[in-house]
C-alpha cells in the first residue's frame, strides 16, 4: 500500500526517479473542464488576486469615462420630378434622370462631410464652446481649428438607404446642448453650400452646347434627306419590300401567261383529236383547226423564250422583273452609307436631347437659386438628447471581465506548471510504476 500527501515533493520520495518520468509527472495534466477547476481550485488565491486587480482596473478606467450624449436629424433630398417642375420632358430623359439616384444621394452625403462645410461649422459656433478640453491646451489658431476639425469629423456620422432619398446624421458631444446647436449648424449649412454646389454657372456653355448639338442634327438631317433624294426613297426598308411584292406578283404573271397559252393549245390539239373522227384530213374544219394549233404553239413558245431569254418589249413582263431586279441591286449597293448617314441622325438627335435636358434642370436650377428654394427639405429636426448615447460602457465592462477571467487563468495555469509537487495520483504512477490504491489529505496538526 502506497501514501501520498497532497504537498510532497517529488524530491522527498525515497526512490530516486529517472529524469524522464519526473519530465512527464511535470506534464502530466488534464486538459480538460474537471482539469482546469483543479488548477483554479489549487491556484485560487493567485486567480482571484489577478482577476479582482483586472476588473478594478476596469472599472477605473470605465468610471473615468464622460457621459457622451448624440443628437439625430434628417434630410430629404430632392430631385427629378419632385424637385423641378414637368417641362414636357421625354421618358428616356426621366429614365436617365431616376438612374442617377444613387449618385446624387451619394454626392450629398460626400458634401455633408466634406472639410470646408466642417471647418464652417467649426468656426461658426467656436473651438472654445465645442472643445473646450483643445481650446485649453496651449497650440496656434490653426493648429486648434484643425484639431477641432478632425473631432467633428470623427464626432459626425452620416448613413442612408440604397432604397430612399432620406439622409440621416447623428453628432456626438460631451453637452447635449452643444450636439443639437452643432447638427443643426450644419444642416442649415449644408443647405446652403447644396444649393450653391447645384447651382449652375455653365448655364451659358449648355446653352452654346445647345446649339451646336442642334446644328449638328440640321446637318445631319440635311445629308441624309439629300441622299434619300439621290436613290428617290423616302425609306430604304419600305422601297425594299415595295420592290420584292411587285416581283413576286409579276413573277406570277408571267408564268400564268405561260400556263394560259400551254392550256390553249392543249384545248385546240383536243378538238382537232375530235374532230379527225368525222371530218377529212383536207376538209376546211380540220384546216382551221390546223391553223389555229400552229398560232398557239407559236404563241407558246414565244411566252416560253421571253420568259427564259428576258426579251421582249419594253412593257413585257420580263424586262419589268430585269428592272425591278436591277432597282433592287442598286438600293442594296448604297445600303450601308444610308445606315451610316440614319445611325449619325440618331446620334446627333439623342446628343441634342442629353442637352436640352441639362440645359432645362440648370435653368429651372438657376429660377429655384434666385427664389431660396433648395433641394434640402429637413424631415427630422435635431432635439437636445435627454438622455446619454449607450456608448461603449457595457461593451467595455464585459471585456474587462473576460480579459481579468483569461489574465487569472493563464497565471493559475503558470503557477501550476512552476510547481513539482505531485498533485495527482498519476503522477505517482508515472514515476514509480504502482498503482496507488489511496490517497490522505494534509491533516491540520490538533492544537
């Protein structure tokens, strides 16, 4: 039978133990949930000790931490059809227009945060009363504005939807007042600088542009309406199929005059077939039946050789298909100049269109500007906060608990490591190679 106490060292057993073995009596832990209570409950004094100085730790620098309150507004941006007034403007001039959504929506989100609209901002209400803590340190005019412009910029946070024209933003301060004063500046601010940025001085270039673009399409326009002329169209496609059903109607003419006079002749051979039963080879009947077969087999192959040969006079069927076929040929020859001179038409027509459109939104721009009518409308207008923005307290506090519970445990798991005493009856096994039937406790010597 074999007596382990829980503190005996290693050292103290009276056979000597090879180096490897007590290597592994060192290691032998259990990596497991029943492993690591063990350690905590033998290092308990060292986990706790780390564990209480990390979250007092935390709990100091989290009391340290200035109630920071956050004032929320929102604007509605206006634009197409809900910003300017219908001019008889085509579909494809809206569809454009509602395609650059996102881009516009975009455009005010960039100059709401933009450096020149915060540097306005800044000034306007004054480093001292935003930032007091800057205005109290000892730096230039420029260095303060400047600072002070990097805080707003990270105190202000603008966000909006794919899906909706509302532009939401929200500005953190360490006084209430002070954050619903700084969004409401730089609302009013942005509408103004919006209205400026959207107004348009090239009114006059669009207009110039205008022009060109309308001279271009006279030109254009001037060409092909003088080519048409030369060919003696006015549609290329409709002259074409115009062409083809004539052909194919004199086409069956011809081969119906064809069928008539083979239908004639086969008629007279029948009667003449008949009329050999009764009457005599030289009688004046069978002449003239005679006579009358040699003028359709005549006129039969005389249809058969104009239709074949293309003679004939100048109204028969076969030099009408020669001239239809020649017409055909020929329109098909100037075929891709005229498609060029019909595409340039196009082009220049949709060119002209692009810029009245611009020139219209800068002019109805330009009327809005001269009247104080922006594009801004505000949905949401900034309140004092009555209450602190959540802020990172409850994030932080939990971190600190996690970090205490990871810094005791790794520093349980250390002391443990550091210690040769043996601790389980394993370790005994390792060393000595039997099996330990029992084990005591450390028994308090009685008073």
């Amino acid at each position: 039978m074999v007596f382990v106490c829980c503190n005996k060292s290693l050292a103290g057993l009276k056979s000597p133990v090879p180096i490897f073995q007590k290597k592994a009596i060192e290691m032998l832990y259990e990596y497991n949930l029943r492993g690591i209570m063990t350690v905590l409950f033998r290092q308990q004094f060292r986990f706790l000790t780390v564990f209480f100085l990390v979250c007092l730790c935390g709990a100091l620098y989290i009391s340290q931490i200035q109630k920071i309150y956050e004032s929320h507004g929102s604007l509605l941006v206006k634009f197409g059809q809900n910003a300017v007034p219908d001019l008889d403007r085509n579909t494809n001039a809206s569809n454009d227009y509602s395609q650059q959504h996102d881009e516009i929506i975009q455009s005010n989100v960039k100059i709401l945060q933009s450096e020149g609209l915060l540097s306005e901002v800044v000034k306007k209400i004054g480093v001292t009363k935003l930032y007091p803590e800057l205005a109290a340190s000892a730096s230039s005019p420029e260095v303060l504005t400047q600072n002070a412009q990097e805080r707003a910029a990270r105190d202000l946070k603008v966000w909006t939807d794919s899906k909706s024209n509302v532009i939401e933003l929200s500005v953190r301060n360490k006084d209430p007042v002070v954050a619903t004063e700084f969004a409401t500046t730089l609302m009013d601010m942005f509408s103004i600088r919006q209205a400026e940025v959207y107004s348009s001085p090239h009114t006059n270039f669009l207009k110039q542009q205008i022009d060109d673009a309308k001279a271009q399409l006279d030109k254009s326009q001037e060409e092909f309406k003088g080519y048409k002329q030369e060919l003696e169209i006015s549609d290329l496609d409709e002259e074409m199929s115009q062409l083809l059903q004539e052909k194919r109607e004199l086409s069956g003419l011809a081969f119906q005059s064809v069928s008539e006079a083979q239908k004639n002749l086969a008629k007279l051979e029948s009667d003449r077939s008949l009329a050999a039963a009764t009457y005599k080879p030289d009688s004046p009947v069978m002449q003239r039946l005679d006579q009358n077969i040699s003028v359709a087999r005549a006129e039969v192959k005389a249809r058969q050789g104009d239709l074949n040969r293309g003679s004939g006079t100048a109204s028969g069927l076969p030099q009408q298909l020669k001239k239809i076929d020649t017409r055909i040929a020929y329109l098909e020859l100037n075929r891709s100049k005229y498609n060029d001179l019909k595409q340039r038409v196009t082009l220049d027509e949709d060119k002209y269109k692009y810029y009245v459109q611009r020139g219209e939104d800068a002019r109805v721009s330009d009327m809005l500007n001269l009247e104080n009518i922006t594009r801004i409308s505000v949905v949401d207008q900034p309140v004092v906060p009555a209450k602190p923005a959540p802020g990172r307290r409850k994030i932080l506090a939990l971190a600190f608990l996690m970090t205490a519970f990871l810094l005791g445990l790794c520093t349980a798991l250390a002391f443990e490591m550091l210690d040769d005493t043996i601790a389980y009856p394993e370790q005994i096994t390792a060393a000595t190679g039997l099996p330990v039937l029992a084990s005591f406790s450390k028994m308090k010597k009685a008073a």
